[in-house]
C-alpha cells in the first residue's frame, strides 16, 4: 500500500509573492530598517483599525522592552497564566519580577477576570493574559477590573510612567491571536499595550518578528513612547541607520538600549503575508469548522471555542481536547498519528511543570485546570497547505487511534 503523504504540523505558507518581495528588497540597497518596515507598520495599524503599531525582532523582545518601559523590576509582580508557553514568564525574570501564575478557565481556556483578580495585590504591577491558540480573553472584563477603584487605590506607582497610569498595566500576551476579534474590533485595541509574535509558525511570519499594538489612554504622548521604543530597540540610538546614512551622521546615545529592531527583510515577508491574510483567515475558520464538525456527536470530544457573541477566534492552533485521557495515552495518540504520517504538536506543558519554575517553587498540582488540558489535548494541523482531503483523512485517523487507545 502507498505511504499515505506526510501532513506537516505549521509549514509557513511562503509563496511566490513572498519570496518577490524579499528579493526586491535585496535588490534595492537597504536591508536592515528602513521604508519597508515603516510600510508594514503603517499596513499592520490600518489592519488593526486603530492603535499606533512598532515592529521588533520577536514578542519577546517586544514584550519585555513595554515591562522596561513600564519600570517593571525587582519587587514587583506580574500576573500570567500557568498555561503558556516560557516567554510569557522569562521576560518577567528577566526584568527581575515575579511571574505570578494563574490556573485557566477549564471551558475558555484562559484566564478570567475573577481568576486575575484573586491574585492581584499591591506589589502587581502588569496583567498579561494570553489568547491561547488565538482565544482572546474577556478583554473587557479584565480592564474593567483594573479600573476599579479598589485596584487603582492598592496600586503602588513606583515611577512617573506607573503615577500617570494609577493602575497595572493591562499587556497582552496575543502572540497567537492577530487576527481575532474581540466585541467586533480586532484584537489589538482593547489592552493598553498588545504583543504579537510574527515567528515561523504563527499565523502571519516574518520567520522572526513581533509587534506592539498601543491603546494607552489618551494622555500618553505617543511621538514620545514611540520615538523611546523605537531608540531602545537600537542601543538607545536618537537616530536610526537610515536616518545616520540619509541625513547628518551626527547622534546620541540616549540610554543603554537594546538590540531588537524588525528589518526591512522580516517586514517585506509580513507586507506579502498581510495582503492575503483576510483570505487565510477564512480558509483557517473552514478547517477548525471541519474538524469541530467530524468530531461533534464523539463522547470524548471537547473542541477549543472557536466563535461566540463577543469574539472569534483567529485560528491558531486546533488544540483538540480527549475527555478522560491520560498524558500517556495522548502521547500513544501522537506517535501512532506520526506513523499515520499526521504531525501534531502540544500546547503547552504548563509552565509549572518546568524545571525552571519548578526551581522557584511552583507546583503543577496548584494549577489543575491547565494540568488537565494539557494531559488531555494535542494540537491537529491547521494551516493552508492543507486540502479538504487532508482534514477528512486526519479526522479519521484520530477518530480511530483514540477509539483504541
Ligand atoms: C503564548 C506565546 N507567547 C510568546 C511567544 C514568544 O513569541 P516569539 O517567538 O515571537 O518571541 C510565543 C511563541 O511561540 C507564544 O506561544
């Protein structure tokens, strides 16, 4: 019998046009930042109807320079989900916080607002949720709890950026969800500050990339946050390299930044993508549409919401839950899809199962929910290499290997 073909888990979808527009700009003499990064922010912005938009190397980068921003250091917490993947947390140790972990919303997800609250005290001073696998969380919800009087009168403002906020941060960890919508906007207006991961396997890559999405209220002065970004982003710089070669060579060095600018390569690849990208969001709510379809009616099926009144999801991963499994039967359930010739991934171990945070003391046990979803679920393909045929075909195969698990 013919080996059936290979299904990868998230090839990047690089076409033609993709590959003519890196190749125009290796053609034209600039490489690192300059007009084409400037287009794709500008392009991203009008996308997210709204926020002003700076591009990075990685969400991490662009994450952990808003905690900089923000002044978030030693002493201070920062709330995150227990189910996540290590960037969520590392950027918070890296500033010398502590990530404070929340459990999940079993049937969401992610986290709730009232989970969020439970662990706010006066030390926190960012909450960074997570869309996971595209979700977005109760944006609304969670804002409304961080204007609350009894949060912004616990609220300890350790510089003047904290002063003139009066309350935590609300920093979205949406590396997955470009592209969702939340109360009929897309995500990237309802937080104060939204990150987006452009790695290879997210919806839109740049292969390596991120962006911010700022909605600060409205007496921030953004040509200000902007203007500081983007220095920190090369070495604290008063000028970009372009600007050095176009204008006068003179600058300053304004503050001992970083190295994480986005390059007009990575942005040329995020332009090809972004054209297309209505269109791939459609083909990606076709396919999870399928899968929820083939699986309806199976006792042991739990699908990852997908669409309700307030929100959609923006597809990212299928993350499949098997009701009543254990870790070891899903692994079985992997490996025998593997020799089916079906990649599938798990999203993701919780953070507290990881030796790192292990070492700080956390406990798996602490966060049942995420413990749970993460014995109980595997991630199917979902990407637009994949035809109608493929679906059916992985549909079936799972049907069988967890009927005889
Ligand atoms: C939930 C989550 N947050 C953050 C990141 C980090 O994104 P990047 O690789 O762009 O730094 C990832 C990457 O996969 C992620 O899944």
């Amino acid at each position: 019998m013919a080996t059936p073909k290979p299904i990868g888990f998230a090839p990047p979808p690089i076409d033609g046009d993709t590959i003519a527009a890196v190749t125009r700009v290796l053609q034209s003499g600039w490489i690192t930042s300059g007009p084409e990064l400037a287009a794709f922010e500008e392009e991203l912005a009008a996308f997210l109807a709204g926020p002003h938009v700076a591009c990075f190397s990685s969400w991490t980068t662009a994450c952990e320079l808003a905690l900089r921003w923000f002044g978030v250091g030693s002493g201070d917490e920062v709330i995150i989900p227990a189910m996540t993947y290590a960037a969520t947390a590392n950027i918070v140790l890296h500033c010398g916080a502590e990530p404070v972990m929340v459990d999940i919303d079993p049937k969401q997800r992610v986290v709730s607002a009232d989970a969020v609250r439970a662990h706010i005290g006066p030390r926190t001073k960012v909450v960074m949720p997570v869309d996971l696998g595209g979700w977005p969380v109760d944006y609304d919800a969670v804002h409304t709890l961080l204007n609350s009087a009894t949060i912004r009168t616990q609220f300890h403002a350790g510089n003047d950026v904290q002063a003139q906020l009066g309350r935590p941060l609300f920093l979205s960890d949406a590396a997955h969800s470009f592209g969702a919508t939340f109360a009929g906007e897309p995500v990237g207006s309802q937080a104060d500050i939204t990150g987006f991961s452009f790695h290879a396997v997210k919806n839109l890559t740049t292969a390596e990339g991120g962006a911010l999405a700022f909605s600060l209220p409205d007496s921030f002065d953004m040509d200000v946050i902007l203007g500081w970004f983007k220095a920190m982003a090369l070495h604290g710089q008063s000028k970009s390299a372009l600007e050095k070669t176009t204008g006068s060579w003179h600058y300053d060095v304004v503050d001992a930044g970083y190295k994480c600018n986005m390059t007009d390569l990575q942005a040329a690849i995020g332009r090809a993508q972004l054209r297309k990208y209505p269109d791939q969001l459609l083909r990606r709510a076709a396919i999870a549409s399928a899968y929820d379809k083939g699986f309806n009616g199976c006792a042991w099926y739990e699908g990852p919401p997908l669409e309700d009144a307030l929100r959609t999801s923006s597809y990212h991963l299928f993350q499949l839950r098997i009701s009543g499994i254990s870790a070891e039967q899903r692994d079985r359930i992997m490996t025998n899809l593997k020799a089916r010739g079906i990649a599938t991934n798990v999203h993701f171990q919780p953070l507290p199962m990881l030796t790192l945070h292990q070492r700080r003391g956390e406990h798996v046990a602490d966060y049942p929910e995420s413990a749970r979803l993460f014995e109980e679920s595997l991630s199917l393909p979902i990407h637009l290499e994949l035809t109608d045929e493929d679906v059916t075909r992985i549909i079936q195969a799972v049907k069988e290997e967890v009927e005889t698990i």
